[in-house]
C-alpha cells in the first residue's frame, strides 16, 4: 500500500480509501458478515481510511460492529458525515453526531465532513446556526479530529467554499472524465495550494468507467499496452495525480478489495509516461463523442447575475447524452438544486452577458434552453418541489 502524507497533521493516510455507501445486502439489510471480510482485507492489506455517512442506510452501523468485532479502532481512520441539511437548530449537530458516534463504536471520528456542502450560501446559514463554534467546542474535546467538508458542484462554488473557513480537509468527485468538471482539476489544484488533503469520491463514476464505457473507448483501453482492466486505468489515473491524498472505492467484492489493494500498491504520481497520457485523451474524446455542448468550464460566463451555475448545467447536459438521462438528472439535481440557493437553468432570463465572455462562442441562452427543456421535465419538477422538505431548508 502506498500512503501520502496529511500536510496539516504529518499524518500518513492510505491512498486508497474504503467507501462505505455500497456494502452487499441482502433483503435491504447489508450482510455484516461479507462486509467484514472485505473491510478486514483491506485492512490488512494497509487500507487505514474508511468513509461512511449518517444517511447512508446501516452503513455506520455496519462499519462500527466490523471495528468492535477486530478491535481495530486504533488502526484505522474514520471518516463520517454530518447530515447539515436535516438540521432545523443548532441542537440537531449534537443530535446527528451523538447518533454517529453510537452507531460506529466510538468516542471520536477522525475526518468529518458536512456532507454535500455544495455552495457559500449553505455555509453561511450553518454559520448563523453556530457550526464553527460547535465544531470548535468538538475538536477542542477530542470528539472531531479534522473538519472539512464534501462537494458537489461548479469550480467557483469550490474556491468560494475552500476560501470560506480554515478547513482542514475537503472531498470532491475526480475521475478522467471530470477533469473539467464540478470542482475539477482547477479546483484539486487550489485546495492543494492552500495545504488541504483532498480525498477523491466517484474515481470510476460509480462503475460508469468499467462497465458503461462506450465500444470506442473499451476498444482503446483493450489495444493498450501493458494490458490492465479500464479500472485499472481510471485509479492510476487519478493517483498519478500528486495533489490527490486519498481515493475511496466503494469496494463489494473480495476481488474488486484485492484488484484496488494491488493498484495502489503500485501507483505514484506522476508516473504514468506520454503514451498513458495519450491513451486517456484518446478515451476522453470517445467519451466527449456525446457532449453536446463544448463547455470546457473555464468560468468566464460567471457569474450569472440571476445564479445560473451555466458550467455545471452544461456538464449535467453532457451526461445525460454521454450516460443516460437518470445519471444526467442525479448530477443536475445534486449540483444545482439541492442547495440553500439554487443554480438551475430555468432561472436564466436571457440577458445574454455570458455570452459577451465565452471563448468559445456558445450560444449560452439557447444552450440552457435545451437544458431546461431536458432536465428540468416533470420528475425533476417533482423532486425540487419536495427538495426543501426533504432537506428541511
């Protein structure tokens, strides 16, 4: 197992990291015993960070009797999150992170995150609430060892956040195919410039980048020399990556904890040579055959004086043709509607003043048109109806 280092705390941590979200069930009920296996060898092959959340369903509970079961705790890092958008009063952190504590077996957790903290506005309403003072109160007792947070969302929501608060880590999505974007490669870049570890969620889009690749791009990956699986590809891509600390995997499989142990055992940065490289672009491009808006996400249509986050929408779109319209409608609703203040399409009132800096001369309002049109269909009507409930916002 390969580590890298926390800058803030010289702490050594796993470059591959045990996602929590996909454990195996059985009758909707995870099946503790085969999560153990797979946590257990994982553990032994060196894995020591292992990431769950309040809202995903048994997993705390899961990971917390693996950890009673091998008296690991001390081997291992805990990373869990705070559910923020349940929360009504300040009392609910304490409520929320009691449970947690419960659930995992545990009287402290070593990384937590405000889970899907997606843009400032957010922030500033936990701020209102008391959240610095909490988590101050927290780390001062030990309870909370690193505070940071998990995004989804546009590179400027990123920087604006990273800005925010003297964090001390964060967690965004990062794979060859989103170089470009949510926080993206520019927004890796300047969490690392600002001394924060990034932990990488999504490295293979939730299988997309295994089993959902189009034939051009399978071909490519099978014609490659040395011969690796196209998941092989996609996690040295991301570790060849110097400023990416930790990547998670939401490993369900003896096979896939065995696979992933054996690549972050090999994989450095920068170690990938130009024909790797050019391997990926040749891939990218089989990938970008369904883009259907050219938007690199460079920004300089922002912003928008009525909140369109228009690279994030075009990059929704995107997927919704690369994938299917499921995977597209999940990212749209996850980067631009689950929020204290949202960033959709249908709140452009066509003023046209992006369109004055795009260097690539899209025509923007009639792009976000079709993004409407597309993305912002019934089911979405219904879902962002229900969002504020739901999030109690």
């Amino acid at each position: 197992m390969q580590y890298r280092t926390n800058p803030r705390n010289g702490q050594p941590l796993s470059v591959l990291g045990f996602g929590c979200m996909r454990f195996t069930r059985k009758g909707g009920v995870i099946d503790q015993e085969k999560a153990n296996r797979e946590m257990k060898l994982a553990l032994d092959r060196g894995v020591n960070y292992f990431d769950t959340a309040y809202i995903y369903p048994g997993s705390e509970v899961c990971l917390g009797n693996f950890i009673e079961a091998y008296q690991c705790r001390d081997q291992i890092n805990i990373a869990t999150k705070l559910p923020h958008y349940r929360a009504k009063k300040p009392q609910d952190f304490d409520a929320f992170f009691a449970e947690e504590l419960k659930r995992l077996k545990t009287d402290h957790v070593d990384y937590y995150l405000l889970h899907m903290l997606n843009d400032a506005a957010s922030f500033e309403r936990l701020c209102g609430m008391g959240i610095r003072e909490w988590v101050a109160e927290k780390k001062a007792g030990g309870q909370i060892r690193n505070i940071g947070f998990s995004f989804h969302g546009g590179t400027l929501q990123f920087k604006a956040l990273i800005d925010a608060w003297d964090w001390d880590f964060c967690q965004i999505q990062f794979n060859y195919m989103d170089e470009h974007n949510q926080a993206g490669i520019e927004g890796l870049r300047y969490a690392y410039e600002k001394g924060l570890p990034v932990v990488i969620m999504e490295p293979l889009r939730g299988g997309k980048l295994v089993n959902g690749l189009p034939r051009e791009a399978r071909r490519e990956f099978e014609l490659a020399q040395p011969a690796r699986s196209p998941a092989d590809w996609g996690l040295r891509w991301i570790w060849n990556h110097p400023e990416v600390t930790v990547v998670l995997s939401g490993m369900n499989d003896v096979a896939q904890v065995e696979e992933n142990c054996r690549i972050a055992s090999e994989s450095l940065p920068n170690a990938l040579g130009e024909d790797a490289l050019q391997l990926y672009e040749r891939v990218q491009k089989a990938l970008a055959k369904g883009v259907r808006v050219g938007c690199t996400g460079c920004g300089y249509c922002q912003p928008c004086p009525k909140g369109v986050d228009i690279p994030t929408c075009f990059a929704a779109y995107n997927t919704s043709y690369a994938e299917n319209l499921v995977a597209g409608m999940r990212e749209y609703m996850m980067c631009t509607t689950l929020r204290k203040v949202r960033s959709n399409a249908g709140l452009c009132v066509k003023c046209g003043r992006c369109e004055q800096h795009c260097p690539q001369h899209i025509a923007i309002r009639e792009e976000l048109d079709g993004v409407r049109r597309r993305l912002e269909n019934p089911v979405y009507k219904v879902a962002a109806k229900l969002a504020p409930k739901i999030l109690k916002y």
